[in-house]
C-alpha cells in the first residue's frame, strides 16, 4: 500500500496454532451436525487445503489432506476446544485438522508406509486406490504451511481404538513417545508446546486396558497430558462419541490446554 494515505501499515497478523491429529473421533465420525454448527466460530480459523486461513467452521477435519468421505467429518473436539479457546487467546486460533479414521499408531510414524485410499465406501470414490501420503508427512507438511502464519501452541491427538487391546496397550507409550518426538523434531518444537491426548470412551472393550495407561502419559513424555473421557457420550454404534459428546471431550482438551499454557 506504499504512498496510500492512513499512515503506517499494519502489522500482519500473527496466529495461535493447535494441530488436531488421530482416528476416528478426531475427525467427527459420530458428531452429527446440527444446523448452525457450519456457522463460524470468532476469533477462530482454520487452514484449507491450498494452506490458506479461513474461518474456522464445522466440520473442522473437513480440508485433512487424509480423510475419509466427507460424510464422516462431522462435530469433533476442535469445535468445542475452538469455541473455548478462541476468546482467551491473545491471537486468533488457527486450527489444522488431518485426521484420518480407522488409522493405528503404527500408520502414523514417521517411517510407516504409505496407505491407499480404499473402495470400502469410507473414502470419495475419485480418490480409490490413490495412495496417502505418509499420515506423519502431511500432518508435518499441513502444520508447517500454517507455522508461515504464526506460532504452533499444542496438538490435539485422539487416537487408541485399534491400539486398545491388552498385548496393544502395553507398547503404546512407547510407540507414542517415538511419534511425539519425531513430531517436535520435525516441526523445531519442543515440550513447550503441549501434546494432549484423550481417554477412549469408558464403556469401550478394551478401555480397562488403555485408559489407566493413558493417564500415566505424563511421566513418559515431557509436556503430554491426559483428558478424562468419563460421561463423554457415544452414538448408536457404542464407539463414536455423539454431538454431545464431542462437545464435552472438547471442552476438556479446551479446559486442559488454557491450564497447561496458564491462560485461564
């Protein structure tokens, strides 16, 4: 705007980033939407699929660049976490959703191969048999488009369902550790910025197994925390949290993120 009347310009403006990553309830397999939840939410924004801003709305998984059919991203815990979060932050919040559903903690480290986009149904039709990238490489490659914007200030990560088992529970901290350090590393971040996980549904199968050992995140991993899944309400399949729900868990991640980074 050089020689335009009105003074200096105005210094461009600088946005708090929290990358949204996991499975299934990550992405808002069973939060169905209402009307009104598509409106958008103040101060809150989210990064497209060119690696633009715009606001932020339900559903906010909607741009991951590894997604299911657009059908099964519906509310997830951004929404309610956005709605918290956005009018305690100093700078608008930018949300970056790439969660994939039905996705294992092996399928997201750095060194996993490569999966393909099935003709299950559960993924758009032009995209079947079209590899994904590395689930690691597009959440490093998505976030860092959004760092040109401003500052990464946690990851929100719910994933476990595939993981829960008995023999699966007792290798998954140190399968989470691995991915959260390379995560940091790749991103130039370290345990300053939180990584906070989440509690399965209470009445899974194999929740006796992988929730006691989730809340002991913190003394394996420098900056990780743990929010209570209990009273978070499940639709009719018993697995996928519902609207409900998926606003009570993120209202959690909301609360414990404000805690860790003393906004509250």
């Amino acid at each position: 705007s050089n020689g335009e009347q009105g003074g200096e310009e105005e210094a461009p403006v600088s946005y708090d980033i929290v990358l949204c990553i996991g499975q299934s309830n990550m992405s808002g397999f069973g939060g169905v939407m209402l009307p009104g939840d598509e409106d958008p939410i103040p101060n809150a924004y989210q990064l497209n699929d060119k690696g633009e801003v715009i606001p932020a709305a339900a559903p906010l998984n909607f741009f991951s660049s590894v997604r299911k059919k657009i059908a099964l991203q519906q509310v997830n815990p951004a929404f309610q976490f956005a709605k918290d979060v956005a009018p305690k932050s100093e700078n608008p919040l930018l949300i970056v959703g790439n969660a994939r559903g039905g996705t294992s903690i092996h399928q997201w480290q750095k060194d996993a191969s490569p999966i393909t986009f099935s003709q299950e149904g559960n993924d758009d039709p032009w995209l079947w048999g079209t590899r994904i990238g590395n689930l690691f490489d597009e959440a490093v490659r998505r976030c860092k488009q959004a760092m040109e914007y401003g500052e990464l200030k946690g990851v929100l990560w719910h994933q476990g369902g595939g993981d829960s088992n008995e023999n699966a529970s007792a290798r998954y901290l140190s399968d989470l550790k691995q991915f959260v350090d390379d995560l940091r590393a790749a991103l130039g971040v370290g345990a300053e910025v939180p990584f906070i996980v989440g509690e399965l549904y209470h009445g899974h199968k194999n929740a006796e197994y992988f929730n006691p050992m989730i809340q002991t995140v913190g003394d394996h991993i420098e900056g990780c925390y743990w929010v209570s899944a209990e009273g978070v309400t499940v639709g009719p399949d018993g697995v996928h949290f519902d609207r409900k729900g998926q606003i009570l868990f993120g209202g959690r991640y909301a609360a414990k993120y404000l805690e860790v980074l003393g906004m509250e």
